[in-house]
C-alpha cells in the first residue's frame, strides 16, 4: 500500500507539470498580444511607447522558455500574477472565491449523497415496482437536463413565482445559498441514485447473498452490512468522479445565482480579458481535479483489498 | 431477448434520425422567419400565429427552436464524429506501434485530462473568445482522450492473439491488417462510447453558448436563447420553457440511444 501511494505521487508530478505548461500556453493561444490585452484591459489609450514598455515589463522581449520559467517560479511559490483590471494580485482573489465554491460543492456532493443513497436502495429493492419506474424515470430525467436550464427554472418556481428564496445570492449568507445547492446537487443527486441502484441490483444477484437468505439472515442484516458496504466502493468512486461535473456546474450556476466563488470570478475575468486569472482558475481546478482522483484511487483500494492483488 | 434489445436500439435510432430530418429540413418548416422582429407582437404569449409565443424583440419562438435544432444537433454529431476519428485514429496507431509516438499521446492525454472536460472547454473558448468554430475547439480539446485510451488498451489486447500473427506471416501489410483485422474488432465499444457522447456533447455545447463563450446573438441555439430570455423569464417564461424543453427532449433521445447501444453490444456479446 505504502508503494502504492509514493508510486501514485510520483506519477503526478509529470502530470502536474504538464498541467502548468498547458496552462501557460493558454495565455499564447489566446489572439493578440499580452501587453496590448493588459493596457486595453485598464482602459488606456495605447501608444507604441507605452506597449514597449510593458512588454519589457512583462518579459514578453525574452526567449519563450525563460519567460514559461520566470512564471512557473512565481507559481510556486504562490503568486499567480497580478489582475489586468485592479493590480490586485490573483492568488488572493482566488483563494477567497475557492472558500466559496468549496462549501457550495462540499454541501452539494453532500445532500446528494443524503437523498440519493436512501433511493438509490430503495429503487433496487423494490425494482420494476411503480415506485422503481418512479425513481428511475425522475433520475434519467436530471441526467438529461442541463445544468444551466435547471438553475433557470429553479429560480423561476421558487424565486419569482413563490418568493421562496432571494434571486441573487451576492452575499453568500446560508438562506442565499439554498438555491445554487440545490441547483448543483439535483443533476449529481439523480446520476448517484442511478448507479447506487445498479450497484446493489447486481450485489443482490450475487451468491453470497442468496446463501444468507437461505440460512434465514435477517433481510434488513443482509442488505445494510453486507450489501450496502460492497456497494461502497463505487459509491466512493462515484464521490470522486462528481467533482468533475462539480467544478463545471459551479462555473454556470455561479454566474447565474451572482454566488461569489470561482465559476463567477472565471467568467466575470473572461468577459474583462483578465487572463492571469483565467490561469490561476486552470491551475488551481486542474491541481484539486488531481488530487481528488489520486484520493479516490486510494480509498478504493483501502476498501476493496482484492484491487491491489490484481496488480 | 436479444429481439427485444434490437428493437429498442432500432426504436431510438429512428427517433434520433427524425430528430435530425427535423433539424435538417428547419429552414423549410418554420413557419416565420426566424430572425425577423416585429415590433407589433413583442413578448406576446403562444397563439395561433406563434404557437410558442415570441421573445422580447417580437421573434417567433417555435421558428428559433427549430433552426436551433440544426446549430445544436449537427454540432454536436460533427463533434463526436471528429474526436471519434481522431481519437480511435492515434489510439489504434499508438497501440500498434508503440514507441515514441506511444508515449508522447498518452502523456498529452494525461495532461488534458487532468482538468474536467468543460473546466478546460470553458478557460479555452473564455480565452479564445466565443464563436461556433472556437466553442467545437474547445470541447474537442480533451474530446478525443478517451477514444484515444480505449481504442489503445483494444489493440493491445487484440494485437497478441493468433490470427494476427497469422496475418503478419501471411505477409499482410500492417495497414491491411489494422483496417481488415483490429479495426472490426474493436469498433464496436468505441461507436457505444461515441453514441453515449451525443448528448453530454450537446448539453456542453449549450452551456457553453449560455456563457456566452459559443454561438453568438442573434443566430438562433437553444443555450444562448435560454441565456437572453431569463432576464425577463418573469414576462416572457415561454421564451425560456420551449427552448429548455427542446433541450431535455433531444438530450434525452440521444442518452437513450446511447443506453441502447451499450446493451445491444452486451446482448451480442454474449451471443458470440
């Protein structure tokens, strides 16, 4: 196990040196040229003295490679750039807006699993029973729903036609973050339930548990300590796979409900060509992203001993 | 068993192909011009003239949905048909041949996917600036990473057995024997996956011309329409209902397609 861990650790690094040189090329392949973007962004008149200038300040004169290692230096040790719009510096910002999201995805990922694990079971247990159709035809309906227009009708039943909730959440208060939860969690919450029903359907099919139902185990002993703790690991998995879909979920459903985390920091840097910031969006998801499926690998191995004798 | 699974594929790809004469035809059905505004009947409610009401410039609905079909459907086929290409393309030559090329592929997708697809759709088009063309690089950026990985780790699996030795010994060319004996093989999970993608690739699409980062106003796509009307989705709900309804609707045809298709290549499978 030990192994496991440093060779996964290991194998990071290249990847996440990849990731910076990728994210460092984002700001090449954008068109034109950074100087320019930067004086156009703070709203100045461009004369070619003053973009000479501030290419020699920002070190677009010299070869490619030592500006890509003046800037991953920088990165390292935790300074992502300044802002084009107010010469604040970015990381900051960042870590303020990722407090944010963090708590609205944690708490997401959070209700899904409360509400979809309970369904999930009960689905498979009474399957092709109404309740079963039920279940699957709501949860196959919030797969195909896209994020954007579920967060668009959750607004307009609960905030304008029920003033349940206030339309915008700026000040990040709980009550305001209600609807940006749900409207992360329903479409994660359905994808959950789906799997979690698969996952015991094919547990209840296996062996072990016709043998404990023919000893006359109690069904309740069966289905919570046995079942449930198989299913386990793909739920695990699952946890992990979701902060993908999380991460891009937080990015529309902020912009929509003006929640102040990293999705709405992203779009408000792209609408103003803020692209340090844009950056430091990539890097900082892309890094998470990382290290959430190396945490996922791992746990699953730790819960099902009989992957690590495969290898 | 298998009939039954048959008839459930063939049902939802006479659907999806509706869908798509649908989207096809749109310029010839709609029955209003799709871009002209009337002042007359600005934000009217559904009637007989507009059955899905007009939005706040006086368009007609149910004209836009339809050409926003075509932009929707056919983007997001052509998508999944180039990274499919593309993808099944250096998996195959990659598992072939190993090497060099080999790993540089595998450590490029590696990299692309340590980000979520849409993460890294969204930084590029943000960077690049929103347009079709840009929003199609953008989500066919990481796209072709999984066929890549799953054509790869096929070949290899195929390339040790018996009748491809055989093959080689009988003096086939490694294209024929790529094209004539590997690629039928492994085709079919790679076209499940393909058909699975249809309808990710379009909500991803949409959200990305919800952002902002896509089609541009005014050409007519389901996601930018959804993002001009809820402004005034308290006086117009129409202009956001239908396109959102267009949306589940197609979305869902494809996913269940896609569903079909993996267990038709379960049931054939097993008949082998």
């Amino acid at each position: 196990m030990k192994n496991y861990i440093l060779k996964r650790i290991l194998q990071l690094v290249p990847v996440l040196f990849g990731l910076t040189i990728l994210t460092f090329l984002l700001l090449y392949i954008s068109p034109g040229d950074p100087a320019q973007k930067k004086l156009v962004s703070m709203e100045q008149t461009i004369t070619e003295d003053m973009l000479e200038d501030m290419q020699k300040e920002m070190g677009l004169d010299r070869p490619f490679i030592q500006q890509y290692a003046d800037w991953l230096t920088d990165v390292l040790h935790g300074d992502f750039g300044i802002c084009y719009r107010d010469g604040l510096p970015v990381a900051g910002k960042i870590f303020k807006a990722l407090k944010n999201t963090a708590l609205l995805a944690l708490s997401s990922i959070f209700v899904s699993i409360l509400v979809s694990i309970p369904l999930g079971i009960y689905s498979a247990v009474h399957q092709n029973r109404l309740t079963d159709y039920f279940i699957r035809f709501i949860s196959f309906f919030g797969n195909s729903i896209p994020n954007f227009l579920l967060a668009v009708l959750l607004m307009y039943f609960l905030c304008i036609q029920t003033k349940l909730f206030p339309v915008l959440s700026k000040g990040g208060s709980f009550r305001e973050m209600i609807l940006p939860m749900m409207a992360l969690a329903i479409p994660n919450a359905c994808r959950f339930t789906r799997q979690i029903r698969a996952e015991v359907l094919e547990q209840l099919g296996k062996e072990y548990v016709h043998g404990m139902r023919s000893r006359g185990v109690n069904e309740r002993f069966v289905l919570y300590r046995n079942v449930l703790r198989s299913a386990m690991v793909s739920i695990i998995t699952l946890i992990g796979l979701s902060i993908g879909s999380m991460m891009a979920g937080s990015v529309v459903i902020e912009t929509i409900f003006g929640w102040p985390g990293m999705g709405k920091l992203v779009m408000d840097s792209i609408t103003a060509r803020d692209y340090p910031v844009v950056q430091g969006f990539v890097l900082i998801f892309g890094t998470i992203y990382v290290l959430i499926n190396l945490l996922t690998d791992i746990s699953y191995r730790y819960l099902d001993p009989r992957v690590e004798k495969e290898i | 068993m298998k009939n039954k699974v048959k008839k459930r594929f063939l049902f939802f790809l006479c659907l999806a192909a509706g869908l798509m004469i649908i989207a096809l035809l749109a310029p010839y059905l709609v029955p209003n011009d799709p871009y002209e505004t009337n002042p007359l009947v600005l934000k009217a409610p559904p009637c007989a003239k507009y059955p899905f009401g007009t939005d706040k410039f006086g368009r007609c609905i149910l004209s836009r949905v339809l050409m926003g079909a075509q932009t929707s459907i056919f983007c997001a086929v052509l998508l999944v048909l180039i990274t499919f290409l593309v993808g099944t393309l250096l998996g195959v030559l990659c598992g072939y041949y190993e090497g060099i090329l080999d790993a540089l592929v595998m450590r490029l997708a590696d990299i692309l996917m340590s980000l979520p697809e849409m993460v890294l759709a969204i930084a590029v088009a943000g960077v690049l600036g929103g347009s079709i063309v840009n929003a199609m690089i953008a989500l066919g950026f990481a796209g072709w990473t999984t066929y890549a990985r799953l054509a790869k780790s096929q070949v290899l699996i195929r390339k040790k057995e018996y009748f491809i030795s055989a093959a080689k010994m009988g003096g086939c060319s490694d294209l024929h024997i790529i094209s004539f004996h590997i690629l039928p093989n492994i085709i079919g999970p790679l076209i499940v996956n393909a058909t699975s993608k249809i309808g990710t690739t379009m909500i991803g699409f949409a959200g990305l011309s919800f952002l902002g980062l896509g089609v541009q106003v005014p050409m007519a796509e389901w996601g930018s329409m959804i993002n001009e009307a809820r402004a005034y989705l308290q006086l117009t709900p129409w202009a956001v209902l239908f396109p959102g309804a267009a949306i589940v609707l197609t979305v869902s045809v494809f996913n269940l397609l896609g569903d079909a298709a993996r267990d038709l290549l379960d049931v054939e499978g097993c008949h082998e």
